[in-house]
C-alpha cells in the first residue's frame, strides 16, 4: 500500500488536493470518479499538471487570460459552437504554453465536461470568479454574452493596472538616476580633491572637509549599510508574506498621503467590476461579495467585506454594510444605495466602477505632479550642496596660489 497524491475537479468546479493510501494509481482514480470526482492528476509524487508539461510556466498570465476571453467572446458572439471556438483560439495562440493549456481544455470539453469544470483545472490561470461566470453563463444558456462581459472586465482591469504602473515609472526613474548620480559623485569625484588637498597640505574648507569625511564613510562603512539595507528588506518582505504582516502593510499603504487614497480609489474599482460582473449574471450576493473580494489587493478592505457579507446575510442589503466597513469612498455606499432602491444593482456596481476608475487615473496623476518636483528638488539640492562644496574647495585653492 502507497499513498498516492491527486488532483481532481469536483462537480462545482472547484479543484480538490490530497492523498489517498491504496495499491494502484488505477484504484486511486475510480475511487475518485466514484465520489463525484474528475481525477486530473494522480501519481506518487505531489504535482502541478502544468508545471510538468510546459517548460517556462509561470503562474498568472495575465495577457494569456484576457487573449483567451476577447477571443471566445468573439467567437461565441458570431456563433461559432464552443468546441470550434476553442480550436480557433489554439491556432491563434502565439505562445505554446497556453496553446497546451487550451488544448487541454478542449480535450476536457469533448469528454463531457462542462467549461466551468474545465477551466477549473487550471487555477494557475482562471480566476474563482472567471470559473463562476462561465458557470453562470452555461447555467443561463448565455455563454457569449458572459465572455463579452469577462472580456471587458479583464480589459479595463488590465488597462487600469497598466496606466498606474506607467505613470510610476518616470519618478521610480528619477530617484534611480538621482541615487546613482550622488553615490557617482561621492565615490569617485570627491575622493580626487581629498587627495590634492592632502598632497598639498591646504587648509580644507568647512563644507569640503564635511563633504570629504561622509565620502570616506561611504566608501569605508558603505557595505555595512547596503547589508543592514538588505537584510532589513530581506526581513521585511518575509514578514509581509505573512497574514499578520500583509495586513499591517496594506493597512500603512492606505495611508500614505495621496497615494493612499489612489490605492483605495483603485480597489474600490477593482470591487465594483467584479460585482458588476457577477450581480448582472444571477451570481448570488453574498457568494459575489466573496469573489470579488478575492479579486483585492490590499487585505485590509478584502477583510471588511466579511462584514459586509454578514450584514447581506441578515437582510440589511448591501449599502448599509458597505458604509459601515469604513473601507470604501462614501460615493461608493450612495450609489448603491441607490441601486437598490431602483432595483438596478448590477448597473450601478458597473457605474460605480467607471467612476472610481476615472478617479483612480485622477488620483495617479495628482500623486506624480506631487511626487516628481519633490523629486527633482530633493535631489537638486543634495547635488547642488555637492557641486558647491567642490566649488569651495577649487576657490580656496586658487586663493592659496595667488
């Protein structure tokens, strides 16, 4: 007898882990079958299906998934029959790894499984809530407008993500330039007037010397620091792994001076798309409230949509919770106030999230036309202060030689 490890797909999709201690991989497998089980993987060494077959994996491909969406949501869209669809989309696929991956999911769909359960079988990739809305949409007969919906969700979302990260790039690029310009400076410019000074026995000026005395600091402690410094970070991001630590991170990231606030602006955007996404498609509302909080970034609002869950649970609707969490931008707590009175909840979750969008580009812009004059002044000045100094020096030898 041997234990055996498995990977198989339960009848909601879900994919189910462990260990079974039998005789044969063969038994394993009907065993699984027989609780209700699609068996994926069973063996005696604990595997990830395509970290085995397609060399390079690396989870979470984000403009694999969006590739895969815009394309069936076309298909369908032009009534393509699903398998078809998936056969065009793995001819169209440019990368092998997900051709592989689309492949496999055909191969799942033509042996009578549903493509909720198929996509299923590859977390890696799809998403809690991507595998509930095509569940949604096969359940309603509405498969082509469900990846329509997906599409958009996936495109705005990666758009989004996109735009913050390109508006980040110029400071992050400034301090880069900034730091490496100083570190330049002090350790191979200021060293040279150190050694005419000492050569020639000139008294050194105030602000040189002090200039002179932080270089050799530099250069003789200047390890020891960048090992502190790596240490320190070393530390710090195991500490963020934790759940106590990504808590108390997102918690400080949330209020940093206007950064924060295009962070919350960001998640509460993030949210609302999901929701819409999701309420639009007769996804229960408190089975979406879990999703899409799965879907966050930052901890600390994810956690107070349990609340929020509770408070749907006992009849309150979804507003009133929301406001109370204390997470969310108040707008956000009206609008679906709003909502619900009229009955369109799905339409203001999407309306909600046009807004908050637009906020979030807003805040980023607000946040860099802050941040990068503080920059470049901050920097400026260290450098100026440099230059100065050397200029002292340069003066006080020219008057020594008159």
């Amino acid at each position: 007898m041997n234990n055996f490890y498995f990977r198989a797909v339960a009848s909601d999709g879900q994919l189910r882990t462990g260990t079974i201690h039998a005789e044969t991989e063969r038994w394993v497998a009907q065993e699984l079958r027989r609780q209700g089980l699609t068996p994926v993987y069973v063996g005696s060494e604990p595997k990830k299906a395509f970290e085995l077959k397609l060399p390079g994996f690396k989870g979470g491909k984000r403009k694999d998934v969006l590739f895969f969406t815009q394309e069936l949501s076309t298909l369908l869209n032009a009534g393509v029959p699903l398998d078809r669809a998936l056969t065009i989309t793995s001819e169209l696929t440019e990368r092998a790894s997900f051709k592989l991956l689309v492949l496999d999911i055909l191969r799942v769909v033509k042996g009578g499984k549903s493509l909720a359960d198929s996509v299923g079988t590859h977390p890696e990739y799809f998403s809690e809530l991507f595998i509930n809305m095509v569940r949604a949409g096969e359940a309603s007969g509405s498969l082509a407008v469900v990846f329509e919906r997906l599409s958009e969700f996936e495109r705005t979302r990666d758009d989004l993500r996109s735009y913050i990260m390109s508006s980040l790039a110029y400071p992050s690029l400034l301090v880069v330039v900034g730091i490496s310009s100083i570190l330049v400076l002090m350790n191979f410019v200021v060293p040279r007037f150190a050694m005419v000074f000492e050569q020639s026995h000139i008294p050194i000026p105030g602000p040189t010397k002090v200039l002179i005395d932080v270089s050799y600091f530099l250069r003789s402690y200047g390890w020891i620091g960048l090992s502190v410094l790596i240490l320190t970070a070393i530390g710090l991001y195991g500490f963020v792994r934790t759940p106590g630590g990504r808590l108390w991170w997102d918690t400080l990231r949330l209020r940093i001076p206007v950064l924060g606030d295009a962070l919350r602006k960001a998640e509460t955007a993030r949210f609302a798309r999901a929701m819409g996404t999701l309420v639009s498609n007769s996804v229960p509302l408190v089975q979406s409230i879990g999703i899409a909080g799965a879907t966050l970034n930052n901890q600390k609002i994810a956690r107070s949509l349990e609340t929020v869950a509770t408070g749907v649970k006992r009849g309150e609707g979804i507003a009133a919770p929301l406001k109370r969490a204390g997470q969310f931008p108040p707008l956000a707590g009206h609008l679906l106030s709003v909502g619900e009175e009229t009955g369109r909840l799905d339409t203001m979750f999407v309306r909600m999230a046009d807004i908050y969008d637009a906020d979030t580009r807003t805040a980023i812009r607000r946040f860099t036309s802050l941040f990068e004059p503080l920059i470049i002044l901050t920097m400026g000045l260290i450098v100026g202060t440099l230059i100065l100094s050397i200029l002292v020096a340069i003066v006080s030898i020219n008057d020594v030689a008159v």
